[in-house]
C-alpha cells in the first residue's frame, strides 16, 4: 500500500510525477494518547475533526482523563498496563521531565509514536516504537478555549524518511499550516516562541497589576496590544518599536523607574530598556 499526497510533485511540458511514500502501517484512522494536559486537549479536537478514532486517553488523574475521554467516546485509562494494540498512531503529550519515565511503562511494542514536545529529542520513544517522530504544536493552547478560531502550524520530524512522511501527512489533516523542522530546529523554535509568547504574557500580568494597583481597568490595554501584534504583519519587530527607549528620553525612562521604586518590576523595565539601546543604537 502507498500513501500519495503533494509533496514533492516534478513537472516538465508533458508530464507531472508525484512521488509516493509506502505506508507503515495504513494510513492513520485511530490513535490513543498519553496525556491529558493542554495540547492532549487539542488534539483531541483536531483528531475528531479529522474524523481519527481516539481509542484510549491515559492520564494520572483518572477524573480529568474521564472527562476528556467522554467528550470524544476515548477509553480512560489510568495504568499504562491496560493500554490496548489496537490504536496506529500512539501520541504522547506529558511534561517533558516526565517521558523517560511513561515511556518505561509501555507494555509493548508501538506499531508508531509520535511526541509533542518542543524540547524533547524524538528517540525518547525508540525503545518502543521502531517508528516514531514529532508533531509539535506551535501555539499556545488552553483546555477551555474554543479550538476552531485558533490556526495551530505544526512542526514534523520522523525517525526516518517514511515515518516523517507519514506524520506530515497527518499533519496535514490536522493543520492548514505544516512544517518539517529537525531536532535542533523545533528546540529553537520553542525557545522563540517562549520569548515571544510566554514572557510578553507575563509582561501583560506586570503591566495588569500595575493598572489594578491604580484602580484603572487593565482591558484599556487591549486595543495597543491587538495593534503591536498586527505591525508584525508589515514590519520587523525593530521598525514597530515605539516608547521613550527607543527615542532615548532619559526623562521618561528615570521618571518611570522613580515609580517602580521598592518593586519587583523596577529591575525588569532596566533590562528591557537596555535590550532595546541593545538593539537600535549598539550595533
């Protein structure tokens, strides 16, 4: 059997080739998953939409993993020893310090593996899976957000040639936008986008307390952040930036950092200041 999909396709004046990838195991109609945390959730919603069978859902929790199981008729599990040979693709979504650990758990051999994390190298897996790979999520992802208005690129490796072929297949299914990314490129994604998502969003927190802290409601906010986001689309991040460091108003920048006086926050805004000297009048 041989899976065919739009990549690569060679076309000359007379005739279009289109390669075709054997498949390893059929294509991808089931799947069951380790874990239960945010990503497990979406994928959850991503595979039913693609209309792939979640056979099992494993979790330490055995109420949280119930109730992700019933929203797509998934077995719950809480022991790995029950897992059942009936799944193709088997996904695991658990904290990264925590692979080594389920994965010696797995009371078989997988017929395909595959990881999620931005971090953790793929051959975690190999001493389960003689196939496996990645499908690492690019996005941040919440359980109880509405999944159908958030675009998810997903990011693809495969331990060889085939299984990677097969996956982004897969992930084709899953995903308008795809990507293959090897090991050390998924982990410099991840590390960007911890920079650009995770701690501009706990700038967000410092700059809601300081709002509450003066009794003014932080949502006033929301139009600046919306358009910062929306420059990106026609700029670089150093041609929308914008505020006293880049005009270098030392009067600004002092009368700011009197303000942060005695908080957490004072040494944060020095550093940041300096990144952005760093950035337009250091080079």
């Amino acid at each position: 059997m041989s899976i065919s999909f739009p990549l690569p396709t060679i076309k000359n004046e007379t005739t279009t080739y289109t390669f075709s990838f054997p498949a390893l195991c059929g294509e991808i109609h089931s799947a069951s998953i380790i874990g239960t945390g945010n990503v497990a959730h979406w994928f959850v919603y991503a595979f039913q939409k693609a209309g792939i069978k979640i056979h099992q859902i494993y979790g330490r929790d055995l109420t949280k993993c119930q109730k992700l199981a019933e929203t797509c008729g998934a077995e719950a599990i809480q022991d790995l020893s029950k897992l059942k040979k009936n799944s193709d693709l088997y996904l695991f979504s658990v904290k990264d310090d925590s692979y080594e650990e389920v994965v010696s758990q797995i009371p078989f051999e997988l017929p395909l593996a595959a990881l999620t994390s931005g971090t953790v190298s793929a051959r975690v897996l190999a001493p389960v899976a003689p196939r496996f790979g990645t499908i690492y999520p690019c996005q941040t992802l919440n359980s109880g957000m509405d999944f159908s208005t958030v675009e998810v690129p997903l990011c693809v490796e495969g331990g060889d040639g085939d299984t990677e072929a097969l996956l982004l297949q897969l992930a084709t299914q899953l995903s308008e936008k795809t990507l293959i990314l090897q090991e050390e490129e998924r982990r410099q994604l991840h590390l960007a986008a911890v920079f650009a998502c995770n701690f501009t969003n706990a700038l967000y927190g410092v700059a809601f307390d300081l709002l509450k802290n003066a009794k003014i409601e932080p949502h006033v906010l929301l139009p600046l952040l919306q358009n910062s986001l929306k420059k990106l689309n026609t700029m670089t991040p150093e041609e929308a930036q914008t505020g006293p460091a880049v005009r270098n108003d030392n009067k600004v920048i002092n009368k700011h950092l009197d303000m942060l006086q005695d908080t957490p926050y004072r040494e944060i805004y020095e550093i940041l200041t300096q990144e952005i000297h760093r950035q337009h009048f250091n080079k």
